[in-house]
C-alpha cells in the first residue's frame, strides 16, 4: 500500500492560494449588468396576462388598457367592473395612475385588481408607457 502524504498537504496549498489570491490582485470578473426594463417590456410582463393594448381584443381577466390614460374609469362597455369604478369621478392620468399601481383599492374601493407595484420606478415606466399610447 503506498503512502499518501503529499495529498493532504497539496489540498491544503489549494485552499491557501484560492482565498489568499485576492488579496494578492488577482481580479475577479464582474458579472454584467441586468438590462433595467423599459415601459413595453414592463407592461409585458406585468400587465400584459390580464390586459390587452388592442381595443378589438376580448377582454382578459382586466379590461382593454388601449386608450386608458385621460378615460374615466370603468368606461369601456362590455367589460363587468367593481361597483366602485362606476363612482370614480376622475380620469385616470399620473396622479390617479400611481397609487392604483401601487394599491388599486386606496384609488378605487372594491377593486378586485390585485397587482401592487411598490417600485415607483417601474410604476413610471409604465405609466409613461401607457401615456404614449392614448
């Protein structure tokens, strides 16, 4: 049987150089940037299961968002709203718009919409993505 005594010791050098080596300068190599998400790739993703920007598409599990910044909410005929939307007295615009993306029942009571976004950056790509396509 032959003796392994170089084994332990070489194992252990590995170990010394890998967290020793950057303190030495050896640099490490940055990971890339996650691309941030603009308005369409936002409303895509978040927005785009349950709402259509094409007014001739049925309704989804939402309404058809084509045309909805300066509309009066709950107007788009055909589509059965929370009892709430009917008492809305506003259009929806940048005021309206971003604290219903951040809790829709704060805005309108009873909505059953239950996307929140507490990113106030994205609620703005949104909301100007939205405001680009009226």
């Amino acid at each position: 049987m032959r003796l392994r005594t170089g084994f332990a010791c070489a194992r252990l050098v590995a170990l010394a150089v890998s967290v020793a080596a950057p303190a030495i300068g050896y640099a490490q190599v940055p990971l890339p940037a996650t691309p941030k998400l603009k308005g369409a790739d936002l409303f895509n993703q978040q927005c785009g299961t349950c709402h259509s920007l094409n007014p001739a598409d049925p309704p989804r599990q939402g309404p058809s968002l084509a045309g909805v910044y300066g509309r009066k909410p709950g107007s788009i005929s055909g589509f059965h709203y929370s009892a709430g939307y009917a008492a809305a007295d506003f259009v929806w615009d940048e005021t309206h718009l971003d604290p219903y993306l951040s809790d829709p029942q704060t805005v309108i009571a009873g909505s059953v919409m239950l996307y929140r976004q507490k990113d106030a950056g994205i609620r703005q790509e949104i909301i100007a993505f939205l405001k680009e396509r009226q």
